[in-house]
C-alpha cells in the first residue's frame, strides 16, 4: 500500500517539473510540485513524507542539493531536485521555515517514554548520544546541519533510520548511531518526537517533552 502511494505522488509530481532554467517563485513551486506530497504549508498528514513547515531554511535547501547531486539519491526527490537552481533551493528552504508547524502526534505514550530517555540521554552502553546534543533540547534543530526534529511524523522518522542512515552525512554521525539502535528503539523515538512540543513540561506520559539543557557541539 505504501509503495502505491509514493508511486502516485512521484507520478503527480514528475508531472508538475518544469522546463529546465525557467524560472519560478517558491511560492510557484510549491503549488506545483511540493504540494502534492508535503501540503502547501508543509504540513502533511501523510506519515511517510516530512513536515517541512518550521524546518530550518539551510537544512532544506541542502537535502535538495544532495538528492540533486547524488548525496541523498531518491526515486521521488531526485528528479524534482534536479529541476530546481541553487536559488530556488534557498527559497524553498526560506518559504517553508517561515510556515507554521501543525505538529504531529504521539499514537503510543508509554513507548515514546522510552523515546524521551534516548533522546536526552542516549543509550551509554552502546555509545549512542544523547539526540538533543545536535538537534537541540526541544527538538529544534540546530543551523545549519542538524534538523527541527520536534513534531515530526513518525513514518518519515522510522524510513530515516532503517533506509538512509543519512547517506549525506560528512561526518558520519547518524549512520553510526542508527546502526547502533534496535528497532524498537527507533519506533520510541519516532514517537517520542511526534509528540515532542518546545516549551512544555513533562510531568506524565501523556505529556511528551524535554528540559532546557545546553548542547554539545558534536559536530566540532
């Protein structure tokens, strides 16, 4: 089922690529092409495809680079990236982190309990980190390499961890640590993350966040 619905989106967005060098707004682009997977805000309630709404503009322009020249290859991305100049790029990255994020949410509080634990402290017996060191104490990401991550949908997250192991990352971080996690493990802090929301404070399982903590800089 859900190879037949990433075929349809690709098809209806191939169909919206146009003429090469011609130039077009990000609004343009979206409405076009964006849209028919990830919503014209970049909220999307399809659980396999980002929220691109609220995400840091850089971040988003360099996963378009990379799945344009091969740094994050994808049957989908590929070919609508290819399509696109690096100041389209830019805007696209600038028109979707202005959008506000229409988070997801939590299906499984006890499990993203566990979520949380990973994501503040990592799992110290296997050397995994603790998430929040790159993207951020509330899951907000951190300019320009590390993702907002908070409220994000947990189909995405899991496809992330289990196929990419982030392919276009220099410093070899997070295929390291997705090799690291068990199953189990990546579905708790998928929804962990579906539910995490700045500002708010855990004080039970339905309640899903984190602390105010300073970041390492573990990408020095």
């Amino acid at each position: 089922m859900l190879s037949e619905l990433l075929f349809f989106f690709m098809l209806k967005a191939k169909a919206a690529i146009p003429a090469e060098n011609q130039r077009r707004t990000a609004t343009q682009i979206v409405k076009q092409t964006c849209m028919a997977c990830h919503g014209e805000d970049g909220n999307t309630d399809v659980s396999a495809f980002p929220r691109l709404a609220g995400q840091i503009a850089e971040y988003t322009a360099k996963q378009l680079h990379d799945y344009k020249h091969g740094g994050r290859p994808n049957p989908v991305m590929t070919p609508i990236a290819t399509a696109l100049s690096a100041d389209e790029m830019q805007a696209l990255g600038h028109y979707f982190e202005k959008q506000t994020l229409r988070p997801a949410r939590t299906h499984d509080a006890e499990q993203a309990l566990l979520g949380q634990k990973i994501f503040r402290g990592g799992i110290r017996e296997r050397g995994v980190p603790a998430c929040m060191s790159c993207h951020g104490p509330q899951g907000k990401g951190l300019k320009p390499l590390y993702p907002r991550v908070w409220g994000q949908n947990q189909g995405y997250v899991i496809e992330q961890f289990r196929i990419l192991k982030m392919i276009n990352d220099p410093n070899l971080i997070m295929d390291d640590i997705a090799a690291r996690l068990k199953k189990g493990e990546i579905e708790a802090l998928a929804e962990f993350l579906a539910g995490l929301r700045p500002g708010v404070t855990l004080t039970n399982a339905q309640n899903l966040v984190t602390n105010h903590k300073i970041c390492t800089k573990l990408a020095q």
